[in-house]
C-alpha cells in the first residue's frame, strides 16, 4: 500500500512540473503571492490536490479567481480563508467575469493541456495557437511587483527559452517570431526594435527627443526619479475598468486595449475617439498643430468641405515602423500611391518638417510639404 502511494505521488509531481514547470521551495515560501498563508489556508494541496490540474489549469485557478460562488467553495473545502474574500472585491478578484468581455485571450479555448517546456515561439505553422493562464503567470514564482516572474520568454534579439526580465519577453513568446502568427498579426518584437527609424518605447526609449504633447510623468528620456521614459505592452493592452483586476486578459475594446482607439476612416474627433492615444499625449497639443502643422487637418477633417477626419492609425503604427520616422506607417486601405509617380512615401525633412507623396481622400499629395 506504501509503495502503490510513492509511485502516485511520483507520478502527481512528475505531472505537476510538466503542467507548471520546476519549484524552487524557498523562492514559493517567501517570496510568492499563492505562499502567503493567511490567504492560501490549504497551501500547495489548493491547486495541487487530486487530479484537477490534469484536466484543467483554468478551473484549478477560478477556485480563487472565479465568481462568488467558485469562492463560497473554496472557502468551505479549506482552501481560502474567509479573510481573502472579505478583503476583495470581485471586480479585483474574478478572472471568470473579465474573460466575459468580447475582446480577450482565448483562454481555456485550447485543445491541449499547457505543457511548461514546449517550444516558444511556435516553430510551424499547424501548430495550435494557444493560451493558458501559466503561459504568463508562474502560480509558484510571480509576485505583486512581478505578475511574470518565474516565465520564459523570448529577447528583444529574438532569443528564446530565456527567463522573463520585462512584461515585452513573455509577450515576444506568442507575438513575435512565431510561424503560426495570423496573417492579420505582424511580429511585434521586429515593430519595436530599437534600430527602427521609430517606435514606441517598450524596448528602448525613444529616438524622438523633442515630443511636446507629452503629458507628466511621461518624458522623451530618463531624466529624474519619477520621470517614464518607458512603457510596458501592459500600458495600452488591458482590462479597460482600472479599477478591476489588471493585465492583458480582456476588454471591451478590439485588440485588448485600457482604452477606446478608433482606427476608421471617416470618423468624428473627440477625447473618446482617441481615448487611448490622449491617456499619454495631450489632446490641447494635438488639436493646436504644435508637433505637426496639419495634425488637426488631419484628424477633424473639413467642416466646410464636408471632409471628415481619419484616425491617427492611418497615418501611424502605435507600435512602430520599420520604414519611417514619428511612427509613420501608412494604412494602405486609405492611403494609395501618388497616381503621377507611384509614390506612396514620407521624407522626414528635419524637425518639424516633412513631405509626402501619395493619394489620400480623393487628394493628391505630388507631394505635400510642411
């Protein structure tokens, strides 16, 4: 009877690290969330008793981040103690209600189990895209400061299996040299490459060193204790109800983002409009052409021509662009080649200066300068 116990808890932990990954017991004791006691009454057997990791990591995690009822259970079967759920909020608690939203990583929706040492990014294309909440969170390493603490990921030279330093590494695992990626998805780590003529600075701060829309704390350097000069994927890809649980998992807006961005033609300028872009740069500046002589042009459109405005994505790539300066990337469903001489280009001409040549709204830019 002895000897038949040994071989299931051999095979129960041989099965824990495959789902999960190694465990460093001191690291989980002192230093992680799920080791804090007075929360966590039934320690490591919360997750880890019975087979209910093998069939699903997610239903294993909504015992303490599911609904009200989830934890009601949890609470009676010794899980959590009474102080965890009296001292939360759903709205900080219930990963369940977030993954209602209509935008959100499709987790759970995967055929297969997570498996901690398959190979990140996907190397072929019939490769099933995929997510679990251990992709991104090591229920034994991650820590308030570190929600990715204890992941691998991928570096922004695009090396791979390497631990996570930045939120971007672990983002790099599923959104960057993957053969598998959608064709309506591009390789983010290429986008935010610090050797690109711009980008946003998730990487590297940016090359741009006058940016006079930006609003504090936000600065183009590091220059003082307090000052952003870098940004996280997490900045504009999160739950848009700051004042529920945080993180990259859903929205109710497209792409997972914190904030409204309208990415159409033809659409009518107002904070909400460019809700997420204006959380960092400041509409007054925008609006007023201080960075741009015809930005309000742009995006206002002409009321007396009866011209409305297009959206800033037609013009940039909120991530960055691999061909020009200012995140200058064309939409190529609004802007065309330059009829006259197939052109469809922006030349950066110093500060504040530029030039286009291309066929945007019916107007034929053969080019435009400012």
């Amino acid at each position: 009877m002895i000897e038949s116990k040994t071989i299931f808890f051999a095979i129960f932990l041989g099965l824990a690290v495959l789902l999960v990954g190694p465990v460093d017991a001191a690291k989980v004791k002192y230093n992680n969330i799920h080791g804090a006691s007075s929360m966590v009454t039934a320690g490591c057997r919360a997750c880890h008793a019975g087979s209910e990791m093998s069939r699903s990591v997610l239903n294993t995690c909504f015992q303490c981040h599911g609904d009200m009822l989830d934890l009601d259970k949890a609470e009676k079967k010794g899980i959590l103690s009474p102080f965890y759920k009296a001292s939360k909020s759903m709205s900080e608690i219930s990963m369940k209600r977030k993954l209602e939203k209509p935008y959100r990583h499709p987790i759970g929706e995967a055929k297969g189990v997570h498996n901690a040492y398959e190979e990140m990014p996907e190397t072929a294309s019939d490769i099933e895209r995929h997510v679990e909440c251990v992709d991104c969170h090591s229920p034994h390493y991650m820590r308030e400061d570190r929600k990715f603490a204890g992941i691998k990921g991928v570096t922004k030279t695009g090396i791979s299996g390497v631990w996570a330093r930045t939120e971007y590494e672990v983002c790099f695992n599923c959104h960057s040299d993957n053969y598998n990626l959608p064709v309506d998805q591009t390789n983010k780590r290429v986008e935010f490459a610090e050797t690109n003529p711009s980008y946003h600075p998730v990487i590297a701060e940016g090359k741009n060193s006058f940016v006079p829309s930006l609003i504090k704390p936000y600065t183009e350097k590091y220059t003082s204790a307090g000052d952003v000069s870098k940004i996280s994927c997490s900045d504009c890809h999160n739950n848009d109800d700051k004042r529920g649980l945080q993180g990259p998992h859903a929205s109710n807006y497209p792409a997972i983002l914190a904030r409204n961005y309208s990415i159409s033609d033809n659409v009518d300028e107002s904070p909400q409009s460019y809700d997420l872009c204006y959380g960092c740069h400041k509409r007054t500046s925008i609006l007023s052409d201080i960075s741009f002589k015809y930005h309000s042009l742009h995006i206002k459109g002409d009321l007396v021509k009866g011209v409305r405005g297009t959206s800033c994505f037609t013009c940039h790539d909120a991530h960055g662009s691999t061909e020009n300066t200012h995140l200058i990337r064309f939409n190529r469903d609004v802007v065309f080649s330059n009829p006259s001489t197939m052109e469809l280009l922006f030349k950066d001409k110093g500060e504040f200066k530029g030039e286009c040549s291309l066929l945007c709204h019916g107007v034929n830019h053969n080019p435009k300068s400012y």
